[in-house]
C-alpha cells in the first residue's frame, strides 16, 4: 500500500532533550513537508523539501531542523532550542510543489515535560 | 492582519442539511486547498482547485481568484462529515491556512 507513515504516534520528552520525528512515503513524490499544530490555531509551515539534498525554512524554523537524504525521508529534529515544542507535528508530501494536492501522515503528538 | 479567514468557526447541522463552509483571502495565489481533519488528527486534501468549481460526491468546491473567496459545500450532510475543515493557499514560498470550520453534524 502506498502512503506517508510517521511515527511514533505520541511522544514524550523532558525538557532540554533533542528529539527525532520520522516520516516516510512511498509515492516516489518529490516535495515533503512539516507542519505544527496548536490547539485552536491553524496549521504551520516548519520546513518544506521539494528535492533530495535540499529543503527550505517554512514560517516557524527556528529550533527545528531537517535533512533530507533520501526521497522516502524526511526526518525533522525538534531542538532544545525550540521554546515551546510541545504540539501536534504534521508530515505531507506532494508530487511537486505547493499546488500539488498533498497526502498527510497521521501525526505525532509531541509533549515535552 | 490574517491573510485566511474561516466562517463559521463553528457549525451544528441536521443530517441532512445542506452545509456552507466559507474562505476568504487576501494573498495573490494560483491555487486553493480544503482539507478535512478528522478528531483523531489526520489531515486529507479534499480538493485542490485554481478556477471554477470541483464535485466529489456529495462535495463541491468553488473559487472566485478575481473576489478572493472561496466555499466549501456539503449536500445531504451526514454525521461522518463531522470534523475540521481548512482552507490552505500556497502564495509563492509561503503556505497560508485557515484556523478551521469545526462541523458537527447530528442524527
């Protein structure tokens, strides 16, 4: 079967950690993305790739990081440095860019104690 | 300023009802997304469209680009319709999205 899979589905942290979420596709596209979600509060832009070995900063960056090695992977690091890291973390990909229709993963729920 | 606004917020229907989900905008973009979030988090891409109109059974979609507006309709709404539903515009590097329409829909 063919999706976008994120895992795990919760996690839990103690302050100061760095911490690893993982997103895989096999639809062979070529865009990746991820998005944070707060309670009572749309979807936002953490970073978005549209070709292996590159990726770009979406609205809210700072205190994350990602790579993007290979295509299926886009692996995205939640900082010590992000100040409020605990939220609802959103992987999608698409076949191209932005107006492409993207697929969601079913999510993470990161809490950080 | 938000550059996505969502109305209503909020919306309890009768199943049956024929439901209105509105998106208006202030960016330039070549393109509109709905998306429906379901309770438990995951997200689907109903409709991507950029002119017009889209039906997808009981959905349909229209856009105006020149009045920056757009709506999401439901016909004959059943309570599996329940969840959240976004407006997303990509407009140029950047990804706008709505906070969201949570629909309830009752027996």
């Amino acid at each position: 079967d063919g999706g976008i899979t994120q895992s795990p589905k919760y996690l839990f942290r103690k302050e100061g950690q760095n911490v690893t979420l993982s997103c895989e596709q096999n639809l062979n596209h070529d865009a990746m993305y991820w998005y944070r979600q707060d309670p009572g509060q749309g979807l936002r832009l953490i970073y978005y790739s549209q070709i292996v070995n590159d990726f770009q900063k979406g609205d809210i960056a700072e205190g994350y990081s990602v790579s993007r090695e290979k295509k299926e992977s886009f692996p995205l690091t939640v900082t010590s440095a992000q100040k409020n890291p605990t939220a609802f973390y959103l992987c999608a990909s698409s076949v191209g860019g932005f107006t492409d229709t993207q697929y969601f993963g079913p999510g993470t729920r990161l809490t950080v104690l | 300023k938000n550059e996505v606004e969502q109305s209503p917020q909020n919306l309890t229907a009768q199943e049956g009802e024929f439901i209105t989900i509105n998106c208006s905008y202030s960016v330039g973009i070549s393109a509109l997304h709905w998306l429906q979030q379901h309770p438990g988090g995951g997200i689907v891409s109903l409709f991507m469209l950029s002119s017009g109109k889209k039906k997808h059974g009981r959905l349909i979609a229209t856009i105006n680009i020149q009045e920056k507006h757009s709506s999401l309709h439901i016909t004959a709404s059943h309570p599996r319709d329940s969840a959240v539903y976004i407006c997303a515009l990509p407009s140029g590097n950047q990804f706008y999205f709505g906070t969201g329409t949570s629909l309830t829909v009752i027996p």
